[in-house]
C-alpha cells in the first residue's frame, strides 16, 4: 500500500470521537473458572465475533499459558461484551487463552496439524509437564487447572439498545498484541445480515481484481471499501448540509443500522454491489480505481479510496437512471476526469467535507456517463 493511501485512509479514519453511548455503558467483574469458559465457550454462550482474528498462538505461546495455570501464576483479565439481545458474550480479548483451553482440556487437538495437543517438550515448560498432553496430567493437575479462576471484565451498554457504545468501548479497552482497527471492531460489534454480506460480496473475482489482490484481506480493508460504497451511497451523505462528515462514524452507523436488514434489502445490495463491480471491469478494466501520478503522466498501480467510491457511487446512480453503454469509451473518459484540477482536488483534499464528496460523485457521473447528479 503506497504511503499516499495510508495518509488519504488515516486522514479519513483516525478521528477520535465520544459521544453520550459511552455514559450508558456499565462493566462489572466476574471470577468464572477455566471449567466454566470452556463450557460457555463450547455452548456457544460466549463466542469470538465472526471471522474477528484467526488462532495466531504457536504451541509454545500456548504451552507457556498453559503452564502459568498449573503453577497457580496471574494471567491477564479478559473482556466480554454482554449483548443483551442474543444473551451472549462477546470476546473483545482473550480470544487466545479460551480457545487455548478449549483445545487442550474439551478437544485435546492441537490445531496446527491435528496432532494431539501436549505441551512442547522443551526446557521453556517445567518437567512435571513437558511433553503431556491433557489426559496424562495428574488427577490434582487436571483439577487445578479446570477450577482456576480467571478474572474477567463485562461490559453491557444499557441504553440505546443498539449496543452504538460498544464499538469506542472495543477501540479502547481491546488489548490484544495487535490493536484491531475500525473495520474489526465494526465486525465484533456489528454482526447481523450486513456484515455477512460484506464478506460475501467480497469474494467477487472481479472485485478482487478490482481491488488488487485475490486474497481476502486479513485485516479487512476490502470489506471497510465495501461498506464506504454502501454507506455514502445516499443523498443524505452527499447532499448534506454538514461542513463535513466523521467516515468512522457513518460507517458504523450504517452497519448497525442494517444488522437486521430484511431479505429483500440484502438480496438487493448485493445484487447491486455486483452488477456495478461488473459493469466497471467490463468497462473500465482493472485499472478502474487507479488513480494518476501528480504529473498526470502515470497511472498509480494501485486502488485510490476516493477515486474507487466516487466512480462505484456514480455507475450506480447512472445503472439506477438506465444507463446503457453503446460503445463509449469509458476509460479514456476516466482518465479525462482524473486530469480534471476539481476532481483532483476533492479526491485528495478535505475528503470527507460535504462539499467534496459531493464534487467528486458529480464530476465522474458527469464526465462518464454526461450526467448531473
């Protein structure tokens, strides 16, 4: 990812913001044993949020865990989200040591290779236990181990219902080696029928040449492009008569407003996502969302934000008017817009004041398809 795009996506995204959600947050203190998270965790009362962060221990992390519990030492407190709606937990961290659990006392697998799961058989883990695996501990071990207590912190946002509090409450208390960013968090916090979406339409070959690698982001940049389009993809964005708009916020605001979408909006999106994703590659090619070097003389090999929701936005409002291609040439048109001083100036500059985004959905919807929004 070019350094230019790194600016343009933290200028557009690293806002701080707070707002009353956090004064209806409470939190609490429980004392649940190892015995009682796996069963929890295996009834499904408490769950990683879907697709939130992979199983990235190595055996030896897990080992050493494992091992800290049996010499009776302090781990970390985890955190849970409680969800009033479903009843269940979510876990903003500790993802790890649960399911380093789980694995090791309800499953016995180690899920590197399918192995048994015993302790690595090195000086790093006492002898009493190096190499074993959870049924060859002892009797007093295993009874440790299953009624140690970990302590964890339980949060619940009282009021609104829509658990908005939640998504400032995982950007500040999440605590895991690698800090989630926005578009994780939303994905904690936000499932429902939009977010399955999301990782379904972005499966989309033509999309995924589009966006410049076959492979599914890992930390979901390609799913926040997906909801960028969606969410601005309203008059009441573009139209607006606020100076400016905070994208994080909109974009969780949106998410949360779809999570329980009906069919029939879900079918339709996802219809629309890929027919606009179609139209554009048939089109324009992969270079669609490219934008030019500051000389104009060059393309940058590399998928530009305001470039991309400006030109998905502005097919989708010509697709909804009728627009047919009858031989145009549309990426000759697109490199005459990206040349214009205008257009340039409101993909790069102020990007989410009102009037740009504005700007750069009417200049492509006029120099592509001739017009007006």
């Amino acid at each position: 990812m070019s350094n230019e795009r790194i600016d343009l996506i933290a200028e557009e995204q690293n806002e701080e913001f707070s707002n009353d959600d956090l004064f209806n947050i409470t939190s609490w203190g429980a004392d649940p044993s190892v015995r009682e998270l796996i069963l929890q965790y295996k009834e499904g009362d408490i769950e990683k949020p879907e697709l939130q962060r992979k199983y990235v221990w190595k055996k030896k992390e897990a080992s050493r865990f494992i091992e800290s519990l049996l010499l009776g030492l302090p781990v970390p407190s985890i955190f849970l989200a409680n969800i009033e709606q479903s009843g269940k937990r979510l876990i903003i961290d500790g993802y790890q040591r649960i399911r380093t659990l789980y694995d090791f006392i309800e499953e016995g697998i180690w899920h590197g290779d399918n192995s048994e799961f015993k302790l690595v058989n090195t000086e790093l883990i006492n002898e009493r236990w190096r190499g074993k695996c959870f049924r060859e501990l002892s009797e007093t071990d295993k009874r440790r181990l299953k009624n140690y207590t970990i302590h964890a912190i339980v949060f619940e946002q009282k009021h609104p219902s829509d658990d908005s509090g939640l998504f400032q409450v995982f950007e500040r208390i999440n605590t895991s080696g690698t800090t989630l960013n926005n578009q994780e968090i939303r994905n904690c916090v936000y499932q429902g029928e939009l977010n399955t979406l999301l990782f379904k339409v972005n499966k989309n070959q033509q999309w995924r040449v589009l966006y410049g690698e076959q492979g599914e982001d890992s930390r979901m940049l390609d799913l926040e492009l997906i909801l960028r389009y969606y969410a601005l993809n309203s008059p009441e964005i573009y139209n607006s008569d606020k100076k400016k708009i905070s994208l994080k916020q909109e974009l969780n605001k949106y998410m949360q407003s779809k999570m329980n979408a009906s069919p029939d909006f879900i079918t339709e999106k996802e219809l629309e996502f890929n027919s606009v994703i179609d139209f554009i590659f048939t089109h324009m090619g992969e270079e669609a969302f490219f934008n030019l070097q500051n000389d104009l003389s060059k393309i940058r090999r590399r998928l530009y934000p305001t470039v991309f929701d400006s030109i998905m936005i502005a097919t989708s409002i010509a697709q909804r008017r009728g627009y047919i291609n009858r031989g145009e040439n549309l990426s000759d048109k697109r490199l005459e817009l990206l040349k214009n001083a205008t257009y340039r100036e409101s993909i790069s500059q102020g990007t989410m004041k009102t009037e740009s985004i504005r700007t750069r959905i009417s200049y492509a919807l006029h120099y592509l398809y001739g017009m007006e929004l």
